[in-house]
C-alpha cells in the first residue's frame, strides 16, 4: 500500500496545478511557523498550516502561468527541497530578529538575579523568565506596529519574482545571508541590553564597596533588593529608549532581508 502511494504521488504531482500548488505551500509553510507572531505556541499548528495552505490557493492562478514542469524525478526532488529551504530561509531570518529582543531579556534577567522567575505564558515550548517574557512581548507589540507581519508577507510574494515556482534552487549565499542575520541579532541583542546591564554594573560595585567597608551588613538581602530597586528604576528610564532603538533596527533589518532572496 505504501509503495503505491509512494509511486503515485510523484504522478499526481507531474499535474501543472497540483505541482504548482505544492511548490507554493512548501515555500509558504516554513514561514508560517517560524516568523513571528505566528510562530507562537498561542497559535495552533494546524491554523498556521491552513493558513499557509490559503495563501497557496490564493496564489495558484497567478502562477499557474510562470511555473513549468519538472522533466524528471531528480528536477523534481531538487526544486522541492530547494522551495523547503527558501522557505526556512525566510523565516529563520524574521524569527531570528525577534529572538534579539529575547537575549535582551535573558541578559538583564541574569545580571538582575532574576532568572529563575518563570512565566505561565511562553512564545515558545519552554517557559521564559519574567523579565525575557516583558521583553518579548514588547518586541511583538513593535513588530506589528512597524508592520513587520506585512513585511515578511510582501518577501514571500517578492520571491516569486525573483525565483518562480518550481526553480527555486539552493544557492550558498543563503547560507551567508543566515549567518549575518544570525550576527546582527546577536549584536542587537547585547546593545539593547547594556543601558540596563550598566546600571546593575553600578549598583553592584557600591554594594560590595559598601560591605567591604561594613562587614556586618547582610549582604545577600540587601544586595538583592537593592537590585531589584535599581531593575525598577533603570527599566522606567529605558525601556522607552530600547522600543526605540528596536523599532529603528527592526526597520532596517526589514528592509535588508526583506529582499533575502536577491
């Protein structure tokens, strides 16, 4: 039974409509799961399957007219794995830019002492500290303000244009475009952490001044709190200018791999 199945599929596939429709939904789908916010564990896998099956529908008479069938099993194979990989492609590159707001978290969360304070709610399968799950949420809020969900939808029509359906093959400067956002989101990460990573700098170096000078000073609770109080204040003044800067280096990081395919 599986053997038959195995031999018709590839016949059911030399049909220009079904081949052209499989193409499309094999570019779609990676995105679909991976970009954000529908990469989120809010959003139920078969939503995003049916919504990538969707936009393949509404994409197969337009087309229809570009696409040209495979002549052989190897084509085949290679034009598939080739829309599979474009496809994650995309949207490992959208993904990794919200993933630079989330290192944010995880540094202040550890430098604030704060790590171990999980949230109920995560936008992935592992719980996210508290202040990693603040950071992440503003990052989705600035995402959808800026348009970013509209952003990667306009990269995925674009890639038709550049690489039509069924002759999108595998090309190593995809490999190089993955490791420059992959860099830049670590870069970005790290910066908009430091405002507050300085000021928990600070507030430690008083702290053990100030119990080097006064050993009787309990230090681990007042040092603790003391960090918190510092988290607080430096959150208040700051959190502001992190949404800005973010939104300011998310707009050009679209704009750069917005295009990833060219």
């Amino acid at each position: 039974m599986e053997s038959e199945l195995c031999l018709a599929l590839p016949k059911f596939l030399m049909q220009k409509p079904a081949w052209v429709f499989a193409c499309i939904m094999l570019r779609l789908l990676p995105v679909t799961m991976f970009a954000p916010p529908l990469h989120s564990q809010a959003v139920p896998r078969k939503l995003r399957f049916l919504l990538a099956a969707l936009l393949s529908f509404l994409l197969l008479p337009s087309s229809l007219q570009l696409a040209s069938l495979p002549t052989s099993s190897g084509e085949m194979s290679a034009a598939l794995v080739g829309e599979v990989l474009f496809g994650l492609l995309l949207g490992s590159v959208f993904m990794l830019s919200l993933y630079a707001m989330q290192l944010t978290g995880q540094l202040v969360s550890q430098l604030s002492g704060l790590d171990g304070s999980a949230s109920g709610a995560s936008t992935d399968s592992v719980q996210l500290p508290a202040l990693t799950q603040l950071f992440v949420w503003i990052a989705l809020v600035v995402l959808l303000t800026c348009g970013g969900h509209r952003w990667w939808m306009q990269s995925c029509l674009d890639s038709f244009q550049q690489f039509p359906v069924g002759q999108c093959l595998f090309d190593a400067a995809w490999v190089q475009s993955l490791q420059i956002a992959v860099g830049e989101s670590f870069s970005l990460g790290l910066r908009l952490a430091v405002p507050v990573g300085m000021a928990l700098l600070v507030s430690n170096l008083l702290i053990g001044m100030i119990a080097r000078s006064l050993p009787q000073i309990n230090v681990l609770s007042v040092g603790f709190n003391a960090n918190v109080l510092v988290l607080l204040f430096a959150l208040l003044f700051t959190l502001g200018g992190v949404s800005w800067t973010y939104q300011h280096e998310l707009a050009t990081w679209l704009q750069n791999y917005g295009q990833v395919g060219n």
